[in-house]
C-alpha cells in the first residue's frame, strides 16, 4: 500500500501574473510528462494564477496541493521550485519552508527543471535564495520599466473608465477614447462643478441603466475614483508631480484642475450631522460667526401658521448663550446679499452660456454614443442567433440542439432590439428638447429663477447648487459679522456685513485699491442644472 501512495504525485502550476500566453497549460504539460517518464501516477492537478510567489505565497489552489499531497503522502510535482515560493521568508514564504514542511508531512518535492534542489536541505536553501534573488531582480526592473513609461507619459496601471486600449498601424499597443464611456466621463464631470452631489450622480446612472467599466453598479466611490484620476484630463501621475500624457484628454486639464479644487473645498468644509432641508446656500461651516468664530448652522423651523422659516443660527451662542451675542439671522437676507455680491464679481455670464451650449452637445453625445453602442449588441446578437440557425438547416445541429440554442439566443435578441429602440427614443426627444436655438431664452430664465430662489421668493430651490459650486471655488469661506466697518469691501446686510474669504486659486489680480479681482466662474452646466444640491 505504501509503494503505491509513493507513485502517485499531485501536480502544481503557478503564474503571479495574467496567463495570456498560456503558461500553466505548458507547466501542466511538462508536468505530466516527468511524472509518466518516473512512473508517477497524476492523482490532482492545481493552478493559481495572478497568485505572486514574491509579494505573497501564491493562491488557495497550492494550500489545496499541499493538502492533498500530505493526506495521500504522495509527491507534489512542479515545474520548477520557484512555482512553489520565491519569497524572502518575511513578506512570503521562502523555498526551504516548503521544503521543511515536506519533510516533516513525508511527502517528495519533486522539479521537472530542477529537481536535485530537493535532494537536502543545503540544496533548498541555496535554490530559495537563488529564486528570491531572481524575483527581487524582477521585481525592481519592472519598477524601473513602469517608472520609465510613467516620465515618457505613457499610461500605467488598469483600465481607466472612459479610456482603453487598441492597436496602432505599427502594431502598438495605444491609449484611446472608450467611445460609449468618454461621454459619461464628460457627463460626470459636469454634473459634479454644477453642483449635483457623486451619490446623485450614481442614482442617475443607475436609474439610466448605464454600466460601470465592469458592468455593475454605481455608486459613490465609483464616481470619486473616476474623477480623481488625472488620466482622464491627459496626465500621467508620478509621484506627485503630473506629466502630459500621450493619450488624449477626455476633459480640459482647466476643468480637471476644477474638480480637484472643488473636491478639496468640500473636504476642507466638511462637518458631519444632517443638512438642512431648506434651500440655504451656506452649509457645513462654509458661513462662520465673527463673534465667536464658530459655524452659523443653517436652521429650518415651521412656523404656526404653517410657513417655513429660514435661518443661520450661531452653534457657538446655542451651546453657551453668554459668550456670543450673535443672534438668528435670517437665510434669504444672507443668502440673496452673497448671491448678489457673486454676480457682481464672480459670475461669468458669456461662460455660463458657452456651458450651456457645450451640455446640449455633450448629452446628444452622450446618447448617440449610447444608442451605437446598443444597436451593435442588436446586430450581433441578430447574427449570433442567424449563424445557429444556418447551422441547424445545414444539418450541423439536431432539431432538439436548435431548440435549446433559440431559447437561450431569441430572448437576447429581443432585449437587445428593446434596449436599442429605447436609447433611438431618448436620442429624439434629447434633440427635440435641447435646441441649441433655445440657449438665450433658457439661459435668461435659469438666472431668475436662481435669483428667485436664493431670495426666497419661490419655494424651488433649483439652480442653486451650481451657485454653491461657483462659491466652494472662488472662495474658502465666508463670515458673518455685526458691526459695519468704515472702510470694507464686503456686502451690507442691514446692521450687519458678511467678509468673504476669497481663495488665492480664485485671485487673477488686484485692483488700484489693492483689492482682489476674481476669476469670474460659469455656472456649470449638466444635463439637469436643477437637481439635488451639492452640500456645503
């Protein structure tokens, strides 16, 4: 019974990387070739692949080789002793821990390639430290090799959403725009310096069926991870600088530059807690007290008769009423007196109309892209279900085969078909509904109702998001103080004046009175400017 267990091997096969060249199939080959030449008998076969032997100890398949190896007491046959480990013995096993541990189960390693390093320990050392030596090697000639394309502006890494690869005329492999998912870039990148909120922006796609770069859902982290990534805007990240990259920008380097901004002003304004339901402009500590320095906290209350009432109330005098005098201040009051100041110094009306132009073109885009995308997969699942049946009529299929491949092919067909006809829909009615001839009008009736609802005049609050992005870019903060200077360049609110913190990144010079000079900002423009606030 023993001779037999000891001529039966378990083969193992490993690849740290993809196996797009077809690696552990000849691993396998060369494996049981050895085991017929020795007159070992193949009980099991395992194979890890993007396993790494040097930043890991493989995969389960080898802890299910080892296993089986030991419980049968029969030899584990690789081909070559750094499929099993190549580590440094602290961040992955190092060769002679296999080894020991063979010696203690009584099981045989066994090496189609080099199989005296199994012969003692001496042997396994020496080999050990041979491949991880080999893997450090390896390991900082590829760190040299990606350090290098990252300096030629080259893309690294996985797949970027919105980006893929193709081959050149010369044969090479290319950076290029994903057709269907360049738009939803664009798209995102919109939404978001408009004011709309990343999980808003997820819900949307969700709710328009859109896929993620690997089909699935969206959500919040998605659409960060998207537009944090610079190579989106044409830029390579190396370290931290940021290099012109070779593949072409799916948005402006400017507009990039934006988010990030905007990005980092939410965070910096962060506070936790749950927002206002009213229509306040100021939120998460982005209007200060300049009694006590601390947030004036947006407050909405119904009154008795029914009607809501809008404030900013001072968290500093609510937790301790005797160390600021500050009292509610009404939200319209402030609200409609900052607005009023934006529009002097910090709204870009011929941008804003440009923006509007430009999110007409980019949703057409959008679902043209869309609805190519969808009438292809229409066409091919039509050509799919044709080559069957031309099978089934030549002869090549059995009738009850053609049936059980027509149940599974007609009702792709047939969503395919639905899903096409539905995005040729939604293509018209996008045309029909955004004119570009329209733009004037629309761009005139989207300031007065802005205006409207920051003074509280109307109870819809749209549009005001895009104004609190505007402000989240232009300036750090503002606050709130009682006494009027003499001398100030700031907005008057009865008895009382509001001092805004303008950003260095929003100064394009000063005038004769030394006073800041804005770059004036657009109010951003997607698909829907009147959706969900962004918070401040």
């Amino acid at each position: 019974m023993q001779d037999k267990r000891n001529q039966q091997a378990v083969i193992y096969a490993a690849k740290s990387t993809e196996d797009k060249r077809g690696s552990i199939p000849t691993q396998l080959e060369d494996c049981r070739a050895f085991a017929e030449r020795a007159g070992l008998e193949v009980v099991g076969e395992y194979a890890d692949e993007a396993a790494s032997a040097w930043s890991g100890d493989r995969g389960a398949e080898l802890a299910a080789a080892l296993d089986h190896t030991e419980r049968l007491g029969a030899a584990l046959l690789v081909q070559h002793s750094d499929r099993l480990a190549r580590g440094d013995a602290r961040q992955a096993r190092h060769l002679i821990e296999i080894y020991l541990w063979a010696l203690k189960a009584g099981v045989a390693l066994r090496s189609v390639q080099d199989d005296s390093t199994f012969e003692n320990l001496i042997m396994a050392v020496v080999m050990g430290e041979r491949n991880t030596e080999d893997s450090r090697r390896k390991s900082e000639a590829v760190k040299a090799g990606l350090a290098r394309r990252r300096k030629q502006g080259k893309f690294v890494g996985s797949r970027c959403f919105g980006l893929t690869w193709q081959r050149n005329d010369r044969d090479e492999r290319e950076v290029v725009h994903e057709p269907t998912e360049a738009p939803i870039v664009m798209r995102i990148a919109a939404e978001l310096l408009a004011g709309v909120a990343q999980l808003e922006i997820a819900r949307r796609l969700n709710a328009e069926h859109i896929p993620t770069a690997r089909g699935g859902r969206w959500h919040q982290g998605t659409v960060r991870s998207i537009l944090a990534n610079p190579a989106i805007a044409g830029l390579i990240r190396d370290g931290e600088e940021l290099i012109e990259a070779q593949h072409e920008a799916i948005i402006p380097r400017e507009t990039w530059d934006q988010l990030q901004a905007l990005r980092e002003a939410r965070a910096r304004s962060h506070r936790r807690g749950r927002p206002s339901t009213g229509k306040h402009l100021f939120r998460k500590g982005f209007l200060r007290c300049g009694e006590c320095g601390e947030a004036m906290a947006p407050r909405t209350a119904r009154n008795r008769s029914g009607t809501l009432h809008e404030c900013y109330l001072c968290l500093g005098r609510r937790q301790d009423p005797t160390s600021c005098s500050m009292p509610p201040v009404s939200r319209a009051e402030v609200d409609a007196a900052v607005y009023r100041y934006f529009e002097q110094v910090g709204l870009d009306v011929e941008a804003t109309r440009e923006q509007l132009i430009a999110a007409v073109e980019r949703k057409q885009a959008e679902v043209r892209a869309l609805c190519e995308a969808a009438e292809r997969e229409a066409q091919e699942a039509d050509e799919r279900l044709m080559r069957v049946k031309r099978d089934y009529t030549h002869g090549e299929l059995t009738a009850a085969e053609w049936r059980e491949l027509r149940a599974d092919l007609a009702p792709e067909l047939d969503a395919a078909k639905a899903e096409a006809e539905r995005l040729r829909e939604r293509l018209s009615a996008t045309e029909a509904e955004t004119a570009i001839s329209d733009v004037e009008t629309e761009l005139l009736e989207q300031l007065v109702r802005i205006r409207a609802a920051v003074a509280g005049e109307v109870t819809d609050a749209a549009g005001v998001a895009a104004v609190r992005s505007a402000l989240l870019r232009l300036f750090d903060g503002f606050v709130l103080h009682r006494d009027i200077p003499d001398r100030a360049h700031v907005e008057l609110i009865d008895t009382r004046w509001i001092e805004p913190l303008v950003s260095e990144r929003a100064v394009a010079g000063y005038d004769e009175k030394l006073r800041p000079v804005l770059r004036r900002k657009p109010l951003e423009q997607a698909e829907n400017n009147y959706a969900e606030a962004l918070l401040l």
